[in-house]
C-alpha cells in the first residue's frame, strides 16, 4: 500500500529525514518509536503533504501513485488520513459542520455525490456512540475548550467518519488518560480490517498493549535504525534509547 | 500562509462589474444652487423641500472634509459629479412586464431576480438603481396594514407632513460634511412608517444599485416606527466595475418609538477597485437611529465592498429600557479600506447596548474599528458589552481597533473585550489534510468566525451574505 523509498526531507535548510525506506501492506500495524527530535512526526508530516517540508530526494508510492506529485486534501481523497498530535481550533465552525464537509468534499474529490443527509446523521451517531462522546459534543465548536483527550477523540471520531485506507496517528497517546486511552484504542481496533493499515508514532508502550502493532520500528537521527516485532517496543520500554543511540553513535 | 495563495486573493475580480445600457436623463456635473433647484424640479418637489435642500446646501458650502478617519484617498472633485441621473421612465408601473428590460437582465446577472424574490419570499422590494426607485410590490399587502413604504420622492409628495416632521432629526443637516452634501442634493431612498402597534409581516427590502458611469449616489432613507410597532428592513447592494471612484454618500434615519422595535441589516458589496487599488466607491454613510422607552434598534452589517468605507450605524438610546446592537462583519481585501463601528449614546436609564464587530483584512488593506460608547449624566445603570475582533490573512494587511468609553454616570457597566487572530498555516493543513481544498477551507473558517453576526440577518439574506463572503475572499486561494 505505502512504499517509502530512501526519503530525505529537511526544513529551512535543517535535515531532518536523512533516507527512510518502509513499507506497509493492507491489514497491517505499524509502529514508530523514537526519542524526541528524531524526526516521527516529520514523516507523518511529510506523508500527509505539509508544504513546510521540503523532499530533497527519495519518493512515497501510495497504492502505484506518486504520493509526493499530491496536494494534501488529494491525499485525503485517496484515503489517507492523519491523527494531529496538536489538532488545531476552528471557533464557529461545529464538529458535525466539519466533518460533513470533509466527508463531501473528499467525496466530490473522488467523483462522488455528496452523502445524503440521513446517512449522514446515522453515521455521526453511530461512531459518536463507538468513541463515547456526549450528543452535545456535534455542536460545539471544533477542538474550541477541548480538553486534550476530547481533542484527541475528536480526531479518532473523524478517522472513523473518513475511513481511511490509512491512519497515522501521530503521538494520540500523548494527554490522554487510561479511560481515554481505552477509548481511542477500541475505536482504531474496530476501524482495523485487511483493507487498511494503521502507523501508530509514540514514545510509549502503553498505546501498544491497546492497539497491537505487526512491526515497530525505531527511528533514530532521521533514519529507521532498527526494526522488529511487537517484543521490540517492550525491550525499548525496559531499556529505554540509549542503547539505541549507543548503537548508532 | 504561501505568496502564492495571497497573490491569488489579491486577483479575486469582482463579479458584479459589468454595465447595464439604460437610457438616462442627466444633469451636468457640477453642484451650486441652480442644481439643486433643477433637481428639486425635477422631481416637482414643494417649496419647503427646497428650502431645506438650499439650506443644507450653504451649511456645506462652510464646511470642511473630515480627516479623521483612519483611511487615505483622493479627494472627491465634487464640481466633477452629476448629481441627478434617472432612468427615462416616468410613469407608474403596476407590474415586473413594464419594467424596462435591460433594468431586469442587470438583476438577473446579480442573482436577483425580482420574480423569484417576490415568489419565494414574499420580500416587498423598493428597487432603486440610480437615484429612482423603479419597482415598486407588495404595496398592497402593506397598505391594508396602514404600512407606507416608498420611494423617498414619493414620501415627499404623498406624506409631506411625516416627512416633514422626521427629516433630519435624527442626521441634522449640520451633522457631518456628508450629511449636509446628501440633505442638500439626495435624490431618492425610501421611507416607510409603521403605524402604532403594527408588526410589519414580511422583510422590507431594497437593492441599491449604482448604474451610470460618474453619478454620484445619495440615498436618503427615513424609517419610522411608531409606538409598539416592528419592522425588519433589508438593504443591499452591488455596483457596477468603473475606472473613476464613484461616491456613494447615503443617509439613514431610524425612528423607534415607545416600545418600537427596527431590525436594520445590510449588505454592501460595492465595487472595491481592482487589484492595484484603482477605481472602487467610496461609500460614507451615516447611519443613526433614535430609540423612545422601551424601543430597540438593531443594526447588522455585511460589508465587503468599497475602495474606502466609512460609516457608524449609531443608536441613541434616549428613552428609558432602551437597547441598542450593533453586529458587524467588514472584509478588506487587496487595497480596501473599511473605517467602521458604531455610536452607542446612552442618554435613558437602564439602557443596554451590545456591539458585535467582525473585522477580515485580506491582501493590502487595512481594516479599522471605531466606536463610541457613552453613558450620559442621567443614564443610570446603563450596561454595554463590546467584542471586537479582527482576523488577518496575510502579512501585508493590518487591523486597527479605536474604542472610545465616556462615561459619566457611575453605575455605568462597559465591556469590552478585542482578539486579534490569523487564519494560521496550521488550520488550512488541518482542514486539507481532511480533504477540504483552501479555498472552501477559508470559506468554513471565515463563515465560523463571523457566525454570530451572520445569525442575525434573516435567513435568506444570511444565504446571501455567506455567498458574498466566499465572492470576496475568493482565490483567496490556490
């Protein structure tokens, strides 16, 4: 489904990505660990198509297509979807105003007609009730006076009215209490199917024991410098980086 | 936000900018007291109309163009403008099938069909296009409810003594330089009165419509609410693309009586210039309202167009439990400049003010709030809540907020609460990422931001000015 090949990327002329080469299949969980700084939230960036990031070499394929040839909102289109670790406020415009719109507009993006509105409504209902939010939590404003595991909700919401192919959920853990937690791991759990796949980006285990990963991968300085099964994520939160760092100094 | 994405809000074109051929009949540029005699007789006029206009006309031969406003433009050359232009078409006209043709066909391209308006709505329209109001419907509807609602030259001839008695009252001659220049030469607006105790049942609109290359406009509208009544009236306008600077200097006088109540909202989309900030209207308007015990004014805006605006719809809460509002959204874009906000004078006792203002700068322009709050000597627990807030796209634009408080009573309650915010890089990826496009991202931003003004206009027209809002910003986005 996704295939990185040797990407570099850098922002104002700071090299950040120096040659990442993954891949990830249909029905698979990805996990990317890595100390602060090592450049996770840069590669999510980047797949999602945030113009900051410069690409300097390498390319993305999605599903045969050029990924990097793509505006953003086109990568939603082709079902590529992105948890923010810091989801931004938008006063005035309500959750249920938004996300209809970007149900719409994708679907206007893939030649399709607009949802009807009772399937519509249907739906926010349903994955409301899958997230465990309030009725009320439709129409107020989005992420405005959200507390951190709201907003983090809220985007687990979203990812489940979208459907993607492809979740990244960048640092989701992150704020969120063990209820929350809980919460957010059950509504990726029942998103996952052989269609899609997932990238979870955390420092943490905990999110792991909720949602089991295929793969972890540990990226160091810009490059994934080790790779493994799910007994990885657990050596790393018994020893910590250092021996990573160790390893690649 | 990309240079890219600003240069192409800077090349959003305006839409309305065509020209519609109607014959007119013109009176020579220039302004002295042979003018105004020729269009008083124009519009045979009795002699204490004159009187008035002449009278108005030496009050603003002493006075001087105001400098105060935040906003910098070339003087208009008042001797350069025609101060009379009117559709040749004289007689009464009972049906849309009278109505010149081209005159329907400009409406039609402003989406404006009176047909459909009429139809759907049920909005009576006064439609004014250069100075004469030439369609006039539902009067009789409104008239069964001893409503009068007309065209201003109308008013003058049919109901002198209402007209008499209200004119200038509220807006004296004196008030300001453009005040004194529309009393003495204004040619046409509307009036309505509602009698006592009678709830108006439908909206009263009217679309103003600037038509002819080098007329100046001056709209005079008079609306009065007598004791216990209610009138919601809907003004809007576009204007056609010009090279020269068009000014459109319009008075508006609210009468609210005992317990009255006014809902007056607006959307003005005249020409702003083009892309490198030539042509455009300038557009200084006074706008007042006077409420009696009990009375509430109610002013809401849409303001998207203009090279330069300038305008303060005010309230003058004179009577006990009196309220005032006043809700706003003004947009700028590439190199307009909006100098607006409102007057709330709080002359009763228990008077309640609310001032909801909504600035967007865009591109090069600048965007100023300025408003006044004061609380007299006798208006005791008089309470005002302000919120100003100012949203920028771009680094080239600028936001500037003037409030003024006087008060003089110390029971007085004054609020005011001012954000200055930036449509940020983070929200449009956000909203890509989601798959909306900039553009409609803008468009959902912006609509939020100015949601709780937008609430206040009547639905149909909350339609329109969300549309216009999305017109204006447009490109604003790659």
């Amino acid at each position: 489904m996704l295939k990185i090949k040797d990407l570099k990327a850098q922002i104002e002329d700071n090299q950040i990505l120096k040659g990442i080469n993954l891949e990830i299949n249909a029905g698979e969980v990805h996990a990317i660990m890595g100390p602060n700084g090592s450049g996770k939230s840069t590669l999510s960036s980047v797949i999602a198509g945030r113009e900051d990031y410069e690409v300097t070499d390498g390319a993305i394929d999605f599903d045969g297509e050029d990924l990097l040839d793509l505006d953003p909102e086109e990568r939603a289109h082709k079902g590529i979807f992105l948890s923010f670790q810091y989801p931004v406020e938008i006063p005035g415009v309500t959750v249920s105003n938004f996300i209809k719109t970007a149900i719409n507009e994708s679907r206007k993006g893939r030649g399709q007609e607009p949802m009807e509105a009772r399937e519509m409504l249907a739906k926010m209902r349903e994955k409301s009730a899958l997230l465990e939010m309030d009725k009320s939590y439709l129409s107020r404003s989005l992420n405005e006076g959200f507390s951190g595991g709201e907003k983090k909700r809220n985007e687990i919401f979203q990812m489940a009215m979208l459907e993607p192919k492809l979740a990244i959920l960048d640092e989701t853990d992150s704020g969120l209490d063990i209820d929350a937690l809980r919460i957010v791991a059950n509504g990726v759990n029942k998103l996952r199917s052989k269609d899609n796949a997932v990238v979870v980006i955390t420092h943490y285990q905990r999110l792991l024991d909720y949602i089991k990963p295929d793969y972890v991968h540990v990226l160091y300085q810009g490059k994934i410098v080790k790779s493994g099964g799910p007994e990885l994520a657990h050596e790393l939160e018994e020893r910590g980086y250092d021996w990573i760092k160790a390893e690649n100094a | 936000m990309s240079d890219e994405i600003l240069d192409e809000i800077t090349a959003s074109d305006y839409k309305y900018g065509f020209t519609t051929d109607i014959e007119s009949d013109k009176v020579p540029p220039g302004l002295n007291e042979e003018v105004i005699r020729i269009i008083s007789a124009k519009k045979n006029e009795p002699d204490w109309m004159l009187e008035w206009r002449l009278d108005a006309f030496r009050i603003w031969n002493e006075m001087e163009e105001p400098e105060w406003p935040n906003v910098t433009y070339t003087k208009p050359d008042f001797q350069a403008i025609s101060y009379y232009s009117a559709p040749k078409q004289k007689k009464e006209l009972d049906s849309l099938d009278e109505v010149d043709p081209e005159l329907l066909k400009t409406f039609e391209r402003l989406g404006i069909s009176l047909d459909e308006q009429k139809r759907l709505s049920g909005v009576a329209m006064d439609v004014v296009v250069d100075s004469v109001s030439v369609a006039t419907t539902f009067k009789k509807t409104l008239a069964e409810k001893g409503i009068i609602f007309c065209s201003m030259s109308e008013a003058i001839q049919e109901h002198p003594e209402l007209v008499r008695k209200h004119l200038g009252t509220i807006v004296p001659k004196r008030d300001n330089f453009y005040a004194a220049l529309n009393s003495a030469v204004f040619t046409d607006g509307s009036f309505c009165y509602i009698p006592k105790g009678v709830r108006c049942p439908m909206e009263l609109s009217t679309y103003f419509r600037i038509n002819e290359a080098g007329t100046g406009q001056f709209e005079r509208t008079l609306v009065v609410a007598d004791a216990g009544s209610y009138v919601s009236y809907l003004e809007g306008c576009t204007a056609p693309s010009r090279d020269e600077n068009q000014l459109h200097a319009a008075v508006v006088e609210l009468v609210a009586m005992d317990d009255a109540e006014i809902k007056y909202s607006t959307v003005q989309n005249w020409y702003p210039g083009d892309a490198e900030g030539k042509g455009g209207v300038f557009n200084f308007v006074t706008k007042r309202g006077l409420c009696e015990r009990n009375a509430k004014i109610s002013w809401t805006q849409v303001e998207t167009g203009s090279a330069v605006t300038w305008k303060y719809p005010s309230c003058i809460l004179k009577g006990d439990h009196s309220v005032g509002e006043f809700y706003s959204v003004a947009v700028t874009n590439k190199y307009q400049q909006a100098d607006t906000g409102t007057k709330m004078i709080h002359l009763g006792k228990n008077t309640k003010s609310t001032i909801i203002s909504k600035g967007i700068s865009a591109g090069k322009s600048h965007n100023s709030y300025r408003g006044l709050v004061r609380v007299g000597a006798r208006a005791e627990n008089a309470r005002n809540f302000s919120q100003c807030d100012s949203l920028l796209m771009g680094d080239q634009c600028g936001a500037h907020t003037f409030p003024y408080i006087e008060a003089q009573h110390p029971t007085a309650q004054i609020e005011h609460e001012a954000t200055t915010s930036k449509i940020g890089e983070d929200q449009l990826f956000y909203c890509n990422q989601r798959g909306i496009g900039t553009e409609e991202a803008i468009a959902l931003i912006v609509n939020g931001y100015c949601k709780e003004v937008l609430n206040q206009l009547p639905m149909e027209f909350a339609v329109e000015a969300q549309k216009l809002l999305e017109v204006s910003l447009e490109g604003s986005v790659g």
